[in-house]
C-alpha cells in the first residue's frame, strides 16, 4: 500500500512539468502541424482541409528558399564564432580575483539585455544619420554609410549584433567546463615542459567536449529561429536580403494571414532544425567517450 502511495506521490509530482510541456510545447507543435494542410487565414472562424498543398508550395517558393539558405548561412557563423569567441574569453576571465568577475559581468551583461531594447541601440549607431556615421563624417570627412541599407553591410552587422548577446552564453558554459578540470592535470604537464598551445590541445580541448556540445546545439538551435533581432535592427532588408526563417514565418502567416501557409513552413523548419541538431550532437558526443 505505501509503495502504490509513494508511486502515486512521484506521479503527482511530475504531472505539473507534463502539463506545462503539453500546454507550451507539445500542443502548439501538434496545431502547427495541423494546420498545416489547411487554407486558414488566422482570422476566419472555419477552413478547409488541403492536404499536402501548403508544403509543396513552400518547397517552390524562393524567398523561402532564399531565407533557408541565408538562416543556414547564419547559424553556422553565430555558432563557429561565439563558441571560438566565447571559448577565448572564458579561458581568458578563469581565474580569481574582483578584476576577473568584473570581466565576466561585462562580457555576460549584454545577454541580459533583451534583443528588442538592444536591438534600438544598434539601430541607432549604424543607422543612416545614426552616431557612427557621425563620427565617419564629422572626423574623417567622409559621406554617410548605408549600414542596414545595403544587403552586405545589414548582414555583418546583424552577425555582430547577435554575436555581441551570444558570446557571453558560449563564456559560462565554457568557464564552468574549465573549473572542472583537475588543477593537477596542469601540474603534470608543466613538469613535462608542456607549453600553453600543447596544455589546450592535451587537456583543455578534449575536456571541454561535453561543455562545446551543449554549446554548439543551443547556439545553433537558438540562431535557427532567430527573428526579434532581424526585426528591429533591419525589418528583414533591404529587399528581404536579412529574412530569417522565423522572420519569414511571421510575415507570411499573421502580415499576409495566411497562417495555414505559414504553419507548413514551420513544420518544414522544425523538421529541418531537429534532423541538423540530432546529426550535430551526435558528431560531438562522440567526443566525450574517451571521458567515460
């Protein structure tokens, strides 16, 4: 009788965090999906069911095309580089001392920062009559440039503008990997007359395996379904040259409601974003087993 008590106890325990993922994740997935294979606008109170139409459409449709590739594009070097950035900055802050948490809170700061509010300032540097112009013209005599005008340029700032949020992510998961190495690893090494380059690639890289795997999938998983910083620093400019795929997403099914159109995109999103995340997470586990 206790024992079905205490199972009872462990199921009502679980059953607030089963009603939460239902609600906010397993719920919402499902009626993106479903509709899916409707016509509905967003707004009309009846649709119709239209089978697989939204999803070859999406599959011919070269701004969404085009946004696939530029967010793939995207990802990749929001990735590569705030882990590299973020892997630099922790090794560069581990250490003790009020300098080096004074260093970490700089480097952490802009994460707490919500990309809307971040997203006005930067606006406000780079845009045409924005504060770096200023100086461009007021120092060097120079004419104004069109930062978020040209494709180019919207696009190296907004890389700039999500790695300046991101790196600090990529600097505590690795500064907490770093703190638990064993301090005598480094001790032995130094006795063999191991230089710093040789002390990364022995014993700090292989350590830090399952520190870049967590890394490297939220990094990659987060720049996937980027949208409020495209949205205020560029609107998706020029011409849609700064489009992600949530930005896409967004436009299609509530700017032109057409939400069923929408939700088939988003499935495709979803199914490509899973497959890419499961393929990565298990080329980067495969480094942890030399740790078991």
């Amino acid at each position: 009788m206790n024992h079905k008590r205490l199972g009872l106890q462990k199921s009502l325990m679980v059953l607030p965090s089963i009603l939460i993922y239902f609600a906010f994740m397993a719920l919402p997935i499902g009626l993106t999906i479903y509709y899916g294979f409707t016509n509905w606008n967003g707004v009309s109170p009846s649709w119709d069911f239209i089978g697989f139409q939204n999803f070859t459409r999406a599959l011919h449709d070269t701004q969404f095309s085009y946004s696939i590739r530029f967010t793939l594009i995207f990802s990749i070097l929001i990735t590569v580089l705030s882990n590299a950035l973020g892997l630099l900055f922790a090794i560069s802050v581990n250490g003790k001392g009020k300098s080096m948490n004074l260093h970490r809170s700089i480097i952490f700061l802009p994460l707490l920062v919500s990309p809307i509010a971040a997203g006005f300032v930067w606006k406000a540097l780079f845009s045409y009559s924005g504060i770096v112009n200023q100086f461009i013209t007021q120092w060097f005599g120079l004419e104004p440039i069109m930062f978020l005008g040209r494709a180019d340029l919207a696009k190296v700032i907004l890389v700039l503008f999500t790695l300046w949020q991101n790196i600090g992510f990529c600097m505590v998961v690795y500064l907490a990997g770093l703190q638990t190495i064993p301090l005598d690893f480094y001790d032995v090494a130094a006795i063999d007359g191991a230089n710093a380059w040789q002390r990364f690639k022995g014993i700090v890289f292989p350590y830090l395996a399952p520190s870049t795997t967590s890394a490297v999938v939220v990094m990659f998983t987060s720049a996937m379904r980027e949208y409020p910083r495209p949205l205020v620093l560029t609107a998706g400019g020029p011409v849609g040259q700064t489009e992600t795929l949530a930005f896409r997403i967004f436009k299609v099914g509530f700017d032109a409601n057409q939400l069923g159109y929408g939700s088939a995109m988003a499935t495709w999103v979803l199914l490509l974003t899973s497959i890419l995340s499961v393929i990565i997470s298990k080329q980067l586990r495969k480094r942890e087993e030399f740790l078991k």
